[in-house]
C-alpha cells in the first residue's frame, strides 16, 4: 500500500464542513439574541394575540368597512378616489417603490384628513375616537420608531391631525385605529394603513 491510498482527506473534510456549519450556527443565534425586535403590531395588538383574535377582529373590521369607506388626504380634505381610499393592514402592500407626485407628500407642518363616507342612510354605527400612530425602521436603529399624532374631528365624518413634522425622509406606515359603538352599544373597532412619503 502505498502513500496515496494510505491518506484519505475526505473525513478531515466533511468534519470540517460540519465545525463551520456549527460555527456558523452559534454566530447568528449570538447576534439575533444582542438585537431588540420589535412586534409587529398592524391591528394595535402583539401578532400572538391577533393570531388567537383574528376572527373576532375581523368580523368587527368587516362590520365597519360595511359601513364606511374611508379615505385619507394630505393637507386637504380627501376625494372619493382610489388613491385616496385607506385599506385594512391585511391587505397592505409592501413599501412603494415609486415616488408620488409632489401633492401626495408629506412636509413641514403636515396635516392629514380622514374622511368617512357613510355606505347607507341609516346611522346606526358612530365613531368615538381616532388615533394615529406613524412608524419607520430608521438607519442604524434596532428599534421602530412610533410617533403619536393627535387627530380630532373637523366636520361630520371628517377628522383632522394636529400639524406634525417627520424627521427623515422616505416612507413612513400611518396606522390608524378607530374606536366605534354600534347602534346595539357593541364596542368594536376597525385598522386602517397607508404608506406615506415625507419630504422633508
């Protein structure tokens, strides 16, 4: 026999590729467990409990888009369009890769409208309160940022945002979630989202 056939590498090699596997494996459980993460919470509420919930949340969302539709303008009061129109976080898209137009944006002092358009004559639903929550993942953060913003009503069915500036550039998620009582005093409440660009 000779010196050729008397070393074989390729035991050293798999348990080499099977140490760098290990390795590997140790290095991202280390790093994932040094990061904050944040909860996604879309419906106001840990993706835990929306899970166990989410029948009951979405019969209360369905209950209100039946009877509402809802739109959102910046500041101006918002047409019946479907630009316009605010959709349930179910049904969110991913962020915009596109710009809007200049109208569309965000700025200095911005103000948001929410208009509520009644689908029947009969009131038998009333809102009681909006709030609005704005969020982004800012560079070199671990963290979301989550800004509150005050929104109060305008006019019937229309509500109004305190003016409010955003720090960076870039999309930001708009969150809103209203609070209502129906006619048989059931409390319920329905999700709105919107990615918005702001400008600053």
């Amino acid at each position: 026999m000779n010196a050729k056939e008397g070393r074989n590498t390729w035991a050293i090699g798999i348990l080499a590729i099977i140490g760098l596997g290990i390795v590997l494996i140790i290095a991202s459980i280390i790093i994932s467990s040094s990061q904050s993460i944040d909860v996604d919470t879309p419906f106001d509420n840990k993706r835990k409990v929306i899970d166990k919930t989410f029948n009951e949340v979405a019969v209360l969302q369905n209950d209100f888009e039946n009877h509402f539709e809802s739109y959102i303008g910046i500041n101006e009061i918002p047409k019946q369009d479907k630009q316009s129109l605010l959709t349930s976080p179910y049904y969110n898209a991913s962020i915009p890769k596109d710009l809007p137009p200049k109208k569309q944006r965000l700025g200095k002092d911005s103000v948001l409208y929410i208009r509520f358009v009644p689908k029947d004559s009969i009131k038998d639903m009333k809102i009681d309160e909006i709030r609005l929550r704005v969020e982004r993942l800012i560079k070199g953060h671990k963290d979301i940022t989550k800004i509150n913003i005050p929104i109060k009503l305008d006019s019937e069915y229309v509500y109004k945002s305190e003016p409010f500036s955003l720090p960076d550039d870039g999309y930001y998620q708009a969150n809103f979630a209203i609070n209502f009582t129906k006619a048989d005093s059931t409390i319920g409440a329905a999700y709105f989202s919107k990615w918005l660009f702001n400008e600053k």
